[in-house]
C-alpha cells in the first residue's frame, strides 16, 4: 500500500513540474544556456521518471 502511495505522489510531483515548464514563458537568451529551451527543459523533466518507470516494470515482470 505505502509503495502505491510514493508512486502517485512522485507522479503528481512530476506531473506538476510538467505542467509547469510548459506554461513558463521565458524569451530565448543565448547568454543563459538551454533556459527557456521549451522541449529540452519538457524531456529533462520526463527522462528520470520514465527511465525509473521501465526499470520498476522490468522488475515486476522478472518477478512474475
């Protein structure tokens, strides 16, 4: 039961973060580096999830 409840609260955290890089508007300044970069800062943000995702998946079907 507690795992399930870490799972959706990491999922509502990153959710949030999503949601949150996708409606921040900054202008592009070169001078700042990838900030602003609307797709790099998005899959920044979703590659940690979804590569822990796999491996929790993979893990459940080995045990299975």
């Amino acid at each position: 039961m507690e795992f399930w409840v870490v799972v959706a609260a990491i999922a509502l955290a990153q959710t949030a973060i999503v949601v949150t890089a996708l409606r921040m508007k900054v202008a592009p300044d070169p001078a700042r580096g990838i900030v602003g970069a609307r797709m790099t800062e998005v899959l920044w943000t979703l590659l940690p999830p979804l590569l822990i995702a796999t491996v929790v998946l993979l893990s459940l079907a080995e045990r299975g």
